[in-house]
C-alpha cells in the first residue's frame, strides 16, 4: 500500500504529464501560427494549459511539504535567536 508521500508523488506526476501534453498541443499551435499555417492559439486551449498548470504547481509543492522536517523541539529560528 503506497504511503502519503507516495500517493503525493503519484498524483504531482499525473500532472506534470497531463501538462506537459496540453503544452505540447499549445506549441504546435504557436508552431503553426508563426509559419502561416493556422491562427492564434485557442483561447480555451491556453486556459487549459494554465489551468493545468496551476494544478500541477499545487500538487509539487504538496510533494515538497511533505518532505520538510518538522522543527526539532526547541529549536529556535533564525528570526528567534538573539542577535550577536
């Protein structure tokens, strides 16, 4: 059974693919508008791509608290300590 970190991971590299793929189709959009062969991008075509993008993010950054270690108790932080 995958742990927390696992299943985190799992879902930040769905993702990443799910984006990486709508930025592809954008590119060959850009691609075609650039050399005549078509028009601008969609407009919903770029929304998605932003859209999964913003997912995409959350779901990293998910990964990378996960991964933070808690404060050792008592520690101080560096805003905390007495300056010298």
């Amino acid at each position: 059974m995958p742990n927390r970190n696992q299943e985190l991971h799992r879902a930040w590299k769905e993702a990443n693919d799910q984006v990486r793929k709508a930025e592809e189709r954008l590119a060959a959009a850009w691609t075609a508008f650039s050399s005549a062969k078509g028009g601008p991008p969609d407009p919903a075509l770029l929304a998605e791509v932003a859209r999964l993008r913003r997912e995409c993010d959350a779901r990293l950054k998910a990964v990378l608290e996960s991964h933070k270690r808690p404060n050792k108790p008592g520690a101080r932080s560096r805003s905390e300590r007495p300056s010298s």
